[in-house]
C-alpha cells in the first residue's frame, strides 16, 4: 500500500514541482532532500539508569547510521500515548519503526496498520504479545538481551549461595510486562525447590518504593526470617538495600540486582548488593545495522539477542575500574 500511495503522490506532484523547488519541500517523513530514510522511535522514556542509556544509545546509533530517527518518548509508562505515536508514524509513512513497548498486549491494531502500510516494525528490549496473524507480519525481528537468561542467573546464584535453602523476597517490576514474566520464568525454571519466596510484589522499578515495600516485608516475614532478596531491576535493588540497613540486616540478606548500572555495580563492590545482573542496553548499532538490512533487501534474524554479564564483588570492581561502563 505504501509503495503504490507514494507512486500517486508523486505523479500528482510534478505539476508543482517548480513551485516546490522555489518554496522549499514539505515537512514530512521523507526527510526533505537529505535522502535520509526516516526511522520512528516508539519510545519509553525516562525510566532509569537502564533506559536512559539504551534509548541515547539509539539515538546516538542511527543518527551516525545516517538515519532521520524520530524520537518519541511517553511518560509515566503511558501505552495510549506510545500508541498514538506509533499511529501518526504510520499515517506519516515514515521508512520503519522502532518499538519499545510499556505493555507487551494491545498492539494487534496498531501493527496490522503498519503491515497494510507495507512499514517493517522492529521491537527492541520489551517484546510484544501479538495475536493477529496480519499483525504479526509487520515485526521483522526482534532485538535485545534475554530477560529469561536474567532470570535464571538470579535463580542459580541464590541456589549456590544457599544449598540447603532459603527464604526469599522478589521485588517485581510493572505488572503486565513482558520483561517482568520473562525474567519471573527464567528465575522458575531453575530455582531449586528448597528456596521458599516467601512473597513476590511489585515496587514499579521504583528506588524509593522499594524501600517501602521491602521495609514492609521485612517486617511482615520477621518471625520466619528473610535470607534473600531478588529485584527485578538495580532501583529496585538499591531501595531494598536501604530497607535492609534501616533494619539492622546489612550482611545477614543477600541481595541480587538486576541491570548492571553503575550505581548497583558500585554497590556490589561496596558489598550493599551481592551480585548484579546486567541487562545489556548497548545495542544501537545492532538495531540501526537490522533497520539498514531490511531496507537494503537483506535477510534479518527474527531474534537478536544481546551478550549480557553477571558481576561479582570482584567483576563489579574491576567493571568499575576500567572505565567502559556507559551507564
């Protein structure tokens, strides 16, 4: 549908180009006479120290691809905001479009919309749970690190530090996403069954939250005794970190992050957390050169997974100390 709507557009414009040429061009998703292809970003926005690194990463990407990228953000993980932008991409005939979803449902229409309009979609960090056949065929691929591998460091790590068991506290992030499940199954399939999680709740990758959740939990689970403490995110890490020294716990609960930020790599090597968990958000060039394939005619791997690491009190000193750490 795109091609044959730009074929019209064009013939019906050539009357005026004279006109055109004299007033200068359309604003639009061609991107003027740059010749650059127009890439939207269906973005998340602020968020963490996660997010702030991989949406700059992107931006930073395709803009030294020689891309036009159009960023737009949400706010407060607002999806009808994220789905309004990815509709007005869509109606802009923009080139291709990047999506970072706040929940992974609700995107049948709004993808359907983008395989009419002949516009190859690309879902980076949060994939989407699609249900539509036609939907489904605007995705070209997906691009970003295993939550479900996250998981399962967090579960092995707890399983050699307590081989006779323990008894633990999961700290989630925003209900109904997929990074939340994705991570949560990961952790399921190989946490040993003497581990005992005691309650999982959601503190909304909040620091602040967390603290209040954790202090809460701490309290509730007193006479049974909390040994383990494993977030979904490094914010989340950090607050329960500060519920557990208000407590007078500091040393007695392992505590696990999950992102690899400075900051809960700081706190690992200062033994405030015991282990992290990176969650790679360095992949701009992987995306930028996918979007370039594509559109190039080439083949694109339906998943691109991003190489993630695991630190220890050691590797997240040593991480520290190289000075590589970009966020």
């Amino acid at each position: 549908m795109k091609n044959w709507k730009k074929a019209i557009a064009l013939i019906a414009s050539m009357s005026a180009l004279v006109s055109v040429a004299a007033c200068g061009s359309a604003s639009g998703a061609s991107g003027g006479n740059s010749g650059k292809k127009v890439v939207g970003f269906v973005a998340v926005g602020a968020e963490g120290g996660f997010r702030t690194a991989n949406e700059n990463d992107i931006q930073t990407a395709f803009k030294d691809a020689g891309f036009d990228l159009r960023y737009s953000p949400t706010t407060q993980s607002d999806q009808q905001k994220q789905i309004q932008a990815f509709n007005k991409f869509v109606n802009d005939e923009v080139d291709a479009i990047i999506l970072s979803s706040t929940e992974d449902s609700g995107w049948d229409d709004s993808l359907k919309k983008a395989a009419e309009a002949e516009i190859p979609v690309f879902t980076v960090d949060r994939d989407v749970d699609v249900q539509d056949a036609a939907a489904k065929k605007a995705i070209v691929s997906h691009i970003g690190p295993s939550n479900e591998w996250c998981g399962q460091q967090a579960a092995e790590f707890l399983n050699k530090q307590f081989p006779d068991g323990g008894n633990g506290l999961i700290l989630e992030g925003i209900a109904g996403l997929s990074v939340v499940k994705d991570r949560q199954t990961g952790f399921d399939e190989k946490i040993a069954s003497n581990q005992k999680v005691l309650e999982s709740q959601s503190a909304n990758w909040s620091t602040d939250e967390a603290k209040t959740v954790t202090a809460g939990l701490l309290d509730k689970y007193t006479s049974q005794g909390v040994n383990w403490i494993w977030a979904q995110n490094d914010e989340m890490a950090l607050g329960a970190a500060q519920a557990v020294d208000a407590a007078g716990l500091k040393g007695k609960v392992t505590i696990i992050g999950n992102d690899g930020t400075k900051a809960a790599l700081q706190a690992v090597a200062d033994g405030e957390l015991a282990f992290d968990i990176e969650y790679n958000p360095i992949f701009g060039k992987e995306t930028a050169q996918a979007v370039q394939d594509y559109l190039d005619g080439k083949d694109v791997e339906p998943n691109i997974e991003i190489e993630s690491k695991t630190f220890t009190k050691e590797e997240a000193q040593a991480a520290l100390d190289s000075g590589e750490r970009q966020y």
